[in-house]
C-alpha cells in the first residue's frame, strides 16, 4: 500500500491574515424596540411625547434596546459622550465623585426619563456618573443619528432644551435649599420628594418604591452615613417613619413637611 504524504498544515489567506481586527462596539447589539415600548415612552418621555406616530416610528428605527444589571455603571463623569439613553424599565442615579471617592447622588431617573443628552448636543464630557440601581433596560440613540433627526423636527429640539432647563433649575433649587438647612430638615425634605416621586399610600404609611441604603440617603443630603443613621434611629423610635432594609415608610409625612421648613441651625 502506497504511503500517504503527510498532511500539509492549513494557514490562512493573506487578505485575511492582513485583516484588521474588528474594533468592540461601546454597547452590545440590543433588539428593536416593541409597539407596546414606543406607546409607553410616547407617554413618559420628553422626547417621544413630541412626535407624532409616523417621527416616534422613525427615530425608533435609529435605536437599540439595551441591558444591564444593577450597580452597573453606564458612563463616568469626563468620558466622552456619543449617545443618549431613554429609561425604559428599572431606576438609575446621576451622581458626582470627589478625588476622595466621596458620591454626591444628584438625582434618581425612571421609565420615560432621558439622560445623557448634554454631551450628544455640545459634543463634550460626560459631565454626571450614572450607575443603576437595579436591573435595568434602555433605548440607546447615537448622536450621529440623532442630530440629523433634530434637523427635520425642531419641536424636539425645544421639548428637550425645556427638559434639560427644568433640571438644572431643579437641582439648583436641591443644591441651594439644602445648603441651608440644618441635618433634619434636609433629610426630611428629600424624604418628602422621594415620598412624592415614588410613593404609594397603603395602610401603614407612605410607602417609597425605591430602595436606597444608609450611604445613599446620606449621598443625596450630602452628609455621612453615620449622620443619617442617627436621624433616621431617632424618627424610628418616635414613631416618624419605618425603615428596613432599604425600604422606608413614612408615617408621620406631616411631622415631616413641619421639619423641613425648619431653617434653624
């Protein structure tokens, strides 16, 4: 029997050993968005409340879902910014770090509510950190898309310009109130606006549908955890509110609203 000669080893074309290797996309490819997302966000959110059936369809053909899990950290604050996102299930903070590591949470965004705008408008940094809080989806527009769109329909352009005003003055006003007002009264201001965000009336208080830790409460007052544990021991023992593993009922939400108006030291 005649012998085989070896086999030769295989080895790649030259157009494709010179091939450049494919650059990671910034965020995986997502799925298109459902009907039911488009008539939810035409109801939520700043940017879809202003089209019409035939714009939010088109600017929905641009998009991509997206998702992540919480304590996950969808852009820092001086990263380059190239595409915004629309909330579309779960809840995430926009915050600042110190040099120190030192968070301040400057607000907390939910289904309908857009962020990272300002960077895909001016073309500059990122100028917030935003992590999740939970699970969460999103709708990710690029800007290289989305300014073209802004082109053929200006009334979005002003919708977002009124939506991008409304929160700068609102965390100015946080900013300015709070730098005032002495640890109980701006504790019990941010309660307040939690209990107006995300509560629910039920039987034994005030219920806020959002959990946050000692060191988050403290990061939106802007103090230290400790200081928030000793107010809020103190309101537990009087009867103020409960609080258990991040979960937080308001029970006196009237006591509540009188010590925020307190402007003593």
């Amino acid at each position: 029997m005649a012998a085989h000669a070896p086999d030769k080893p295989k080895t790649r074309s030259a157009g494709r050993a010179n091939r450049q290797p494919r650059a990671a996309p910034l965020q995986p490819p997502g799925l298109q968005p459902t009907a039911m997302d488009i008539a939810g966000l035409r109801k939520h959110s700043v940017i879809f409340e202003a089209l019409s059936d035939e714009e939010a369809a088109n600017l929905m053909q641009l998009a991509r879902m997206v998702n992540h899990q919480a304590r996950h950290t969808i852009f820092q604050e001086g990263e380059p910014g190239d595409h915004l996102l629309v909330v579309m299930h779960g809840r995430v903070k926009v915050s600042l770090v110190s040099p120190e590591g030192k968070e301040a949470i400057l607000s907390i965004l939910e289904a309908g509510d857009v962020f990272g705008e300002m960077a895909l408008l001016d073309g500059g940094p990122r100028s917030a950190t935003v992590t999740t809080m939970e699970k969460c989806s999103f709708l990710v527009i690029w800007r290289r898309d989305f300014l073209p769109f802004l082109e053929r329909n200006p009334q979005v352009t002003l919708k977002l310009l009124a939506a991008l005003s409304k929160r700068l003055r609102a965390t100015n006003d946080m900013v300015g109130g709070l730098s005032f007002l002495n640890l109980p009264a701006r504790l019990a201001r941010i309660l307040i606006n939690l209990g107006q965000q995300y509560g629910k009336v039920t039987g034994d208080g005030i219920v806020i549908g959002i959990k946050l830790s000692q060191e988050e409460l403290g990061n939106l007052v802007g103090v230290s955890r400790e200081s928030v544990n000793r107010q809020i021991r103190v309101w537990v023992e009087s009867g103020v509110l409960d609080y258990s593993h991040g979960t937080i009922i308001l029970k006196n939400s009237d006591l509540l609203f009188r010590e925020s108006l307190n402007t003593g030291g």
